[in-house]
C-alpha cells in the first residue's frame, strides 16, 4: 500500500483486509496491525459504507482470537444474510435469462451475482442491492411486457408521453418485484449517462468477445473482461469512488481473468478518450490493494502527469470525505477527463439531465416545466454532497 498521507490503523487494516487472497506480505502487515489499539465500531461502519463487511468477515474468521467475539458475531450474520440474499438474486437472475431466452431476446447480465461468482469466485463474496441485465434498446417493449406478467412493477410510474420522454435521455428503467420486493434494473447503456464520448452515443459492447460462464449449471452471456473492466472503471469514477467495493471489483476481476488483451482495453480507452479513467482506476489499485500491472499499462500511468495529481485527490476523497467540498468534487468530475471538451459536455449533462431516481420528482410533469427549473438544482447539490 502506497499512500502519500497517514491513514489510520483500521484504514490500513480495512484495506488489507477486503480482498479475496492476501500475500505473506499482507498477512504479516496484518499480523503487526493487530498489535495496535483498534476501534472495531469505526471498522464495521466503514465497512458497511463501503460494502466490504463480507470480505472482511471472509479474512477475519482466520483472526478469531484476535477479534472481539461481538464483532466476529455481526460479521457472521451479515455475512449469512447477504448469502440468502444473494441467492435469491441469483436465482431470479437465471430465472430472467431463461425465459428471455426463450423469447429470442439477448441478455446479458453484469455486477450482481455474476461478477460475485465470475469475479470473487463466491457468490457470498459480494455486497449488491439490486441486479443489472443490459438489452438491445430495441427489445424495451417485449422485456417490459414479460417483467409485467413476471408480476414485476415500473418503479417509475409514468404514462406513455412521460416514459418516451424518459427513455430519451435515460439507460435504464428500474422494476420491482411484487413478491420479494427485489429490484431489477434494464438497461441499454452501461454507463451512466453523464459520460460523453467523441465518436458514440453510448458505450460501444464488443459483440465479438462476449464469453458464456456455466452457473449451477446453465451457460450465462456475459461481457468480455476488456469491455467489463473499462465498464467497471466508468462505474466507480461516475460515482467519484465513494465505494472501495466498486474498485475491488476492477482489483478482483484482473486478478482472476486469464489473458487479459491490454492492448485492445488501451485501444478502446484511446477511442472513447476514457484513458485517464481507466488508468486513475489502475493506478489506485495498485497503490491500495498491490495489484500487478503490465510495464506497458504501468508506462501509459506515468505519461499522464495529471493521473497522480488526481489520484492523491480521490485518495483523500475516499479517506476524508468530510473535508472535499461540492466544488471540489466538481473540478474533479471534470480534470478526470483528458479532453476538456468531453469533461464540459459531462458537466452540462450533470446539471441538466436528472438521474433515473431523481425522476419520480418529474414524473407527472415531465422535465420541461418550470417546476424542474428550480427542482434540479436541489437535486446535484443532494447528489454531489453524498
């Protein structure tokens, strides 16, 4: 762990302690912090914030008289009950994917239960509240129809002008089940649509590398680990990495992937001008949690001056969010773009464009009313200052 500032013992701890293997290096970094004073309450909270107290019940369990017997005790029936979540997520997961299947409709689910199982190699492994299943646009009526039958609700209700508008400007419509209360998103965009590229519209899927994975037996479509991986950086950079569960996941899915095409994942990066997102992502990784990287990725960090600067930004973010202003998480949103031009027309999108759950507030209306004028400030300060 490199670190241009202090971090207190439970952060370093925390650290070491949220992946799915540890070196004896870490092990025995982890060993000499257990001889500290350790605050376990401000351990679990940081844990629940950042989604990682599976992980942390996963390592500690191996600890157990080094740890308070209460402590282990919440881990353990957190770590259970995420379990049975998780596998009635999956099972819904499989259930979805057989019958859109089975109406010639190709889907492909990602995070969720897949990267738990594909990525942590355990379905208990990861923490995730709802699932993500990605369509062609164009299938939105026939899955809608099926989700209606599969006694599924819109989270959003909106009558047919509201919903095309919605669908305009929107990746995603959310459902809900009836029976379980479970929450499922479909999306047709995978990153968040504040995000503008020089050539696309959205992100482009590379049809050609998408891979099939075998889950209690049934083959899965999934995305290839190069789209994935500058899918995940995209996802935890649009939300300013105020989750280091999010950046486990890139840590997670690199050191599990076998033959990984660097080269095609700069390529894309170059295409999309994300480069800089995906090397800020890379760069944290290897400085938090000691993942190896290709001496040509490790060469591209250090082409950019601006990847350490807003690093030890994002670094300070993570551990002291309190002290980083509205502003300073402004400037930020726009500097981790290497082209100025797409880091303004992110901005603008920000501040004009409402997110998916900032529309129940639109949804008799619409957005092209008065009411938003005065709504949607409201809404990016509530935003930004989560």
């Amino acid at each position: 762990m490199v670190i241009p500032f202090e971090l207190k013992t439970e952060d370093k701890l925390l650290i070491y302690l949220s992946q799915t293997s540890m070196n004896p290096e870490t092990e025995e970094k982890v060993n000499n912090l257990f001889g500290e004073k350790i605050n376990w309450n401000y351990i679990l909270d940081k844990g629940s914030y950042h989604g990682l107290r599976s992980l942390l019940y996963f390592n500690l369990k191996n600890y157990s008289d080094k740890v308070p017997e209460d402590i282990l005790n919440l881990l353990k029936d957190y770590f259970v009950s995420n379990t049975h979540k998780n596998l009635l997520f999956l099972g819904e997961m499989l259930k979805l994917y057989k019958i859109f299947e089975e109406n010639n409709i190709t889907s492909i689910p990602y995070k969720g239960p897949v990267m738990a199982v594909y990525g942590y190699g355990s379905l208990s492994l990861r923490e995730f509240g709802d699932l993500d299943i990605f369509i062609d646009k164009n299938d939105f009526s026939r899955v809608k129809n099926i989700l209606l039958d599969e006694n599924y609700e819109p989270v959003l209700k909106l009558n047919s002008s509201k919903e095309a508008e919605y669908l305009k400007s929107q990746r995603e419509y959310k459902f809900k089940n009836l029976e379980n209360g479970l929450i499922l998103e479909i999306q047709w965009n995978v990153v968040g649509f504040s995000f503008s590229f020089p050539y696309e519209s959205s992100f482009p899927i590379n049809q050609d590398k998408l891979k099939f994975i075998s889950i209690n037996d049934k083959s899965v479509n999934i995305f290839g680990d190069e789209d994935l991986l500058l899918i995940l950086s995209l996802h935890v950079a649009g939300h300013l990495w105020s989750r280091l569960s999010w950046l486990c996941d890139i840590v997670e899915l690199i050191k599990k992937s076998e033959g990984m095409n660097w080269n095609q994942i700069i390529d894309k990066a170059n295409y999309l001008a994300i480069e800089r997102i995906l090397y800020l992502n890379l760069s944290l990784s290897h400085k938090l949690f000691d993942l190896k990287l290709p001496e040509k990725v490790q060469e591209k960090i250090k082409e950019d001056p601006q990847v350490e600067i807003l690093e030890n930004q994002i670094l300070k973010l993570i551990f002291f969010p309190e002290n980083f202003s509205i502003l300073n998480k402004v400037k930020l949103r726009f500097k981790i773009r290497e082209n100025k031009l797409n880091g303004f027309k992110d901005i603008i999108k920000i501040l004009t464009i409402p997110q998916s759950d900032e529309w129940h507030s639109f949804k008799e209306k619409g957005t092209n009313n008065l009411w938003y004028v005065f709504k949607r400030p409201v809404q990016i300060i509530k935003r930004l200052k989560e």
